[in-house]
C-alpha cells in the first residue's frame, strides 16, 4: 500500500511550497493521534498506534470513530507520500474541505 501512494504522488508535481497543510478526515484524526505536524516519526507513530490494538480499542482510546480508525492507515500513507513529495512535513488544519468552503461563501457574501 505504501508502494502504491508514493507511486500515484511521484505522477504530481508540485509547486515549491513553505507551508504544507492537511486537511479532511484522516488528517483530523491524525491530529489527535500525533499532534500538529505530521513527519516521518508522527506517521510511523500514528501506524504503530493502529497496529497495537483493536480497531474499536483504538477508537475509544483517541475519541476517533471505529469506521474512521479503519480507513487511517490507507490515510496515513497517503498523506505520508504527499509529505516526502512535498520534501515537508505537513501540518494539520484543525477544520477540513467543507469549514473552508463555507468560510469562502461567508467571505463572498460580507
């Protein structure tokens, strides 16, 4: 799987950037299992995490729904193989896709 993610993030290229940021679901699990800033330590830390025990321990330890805890690791690969692509470790928006878009239309309308 890891193999894969890097493969299909090599095929984009980038502008140079300062500042990464994640954001969506896993991102914001993520950020209750590592903290801000997702590196190569957080995301070995975060997959360790999800190896030690069950998906529904795991989810009840860090307040993530079980479902969510599923899907994390394919998550976490992917955002690991955009942060090498990026040559960066990325931070972790505390909102997701949808609080930007209705930031913008709230913008839009002031």
């Amino acid at each position: 799987m890891r193999a894969e993610a890097e493969t299909v993030v090599a095929a984009v290229a980038p502008p140079p950037v300062d500042i990464a940021l994640a954001v969506g679901g896993s991102a914001a699990s993520l950020r209750r299992l590592v903290g801000p800033t997702l590196g190569p330590e957080a995301i070995e830390r975060a997959l360790a995490e999800l190896q030690a025990g069950t998906a529904a321990a795991v989810a009840a330890r860090w307040d993530i729904d079980e479902e969510r805890v599923h899907l994390l690791p394919a998550g976490i690969l992917v955002l690991g193989a955009a942060s090498r692509r990026l040559a960066r470790p990325l931070q972790i928006g505390c909102g997701g896709l949808r609080e930007g878009v209705l930031l913008e239309i709230a913008q839009a309308g002031a």
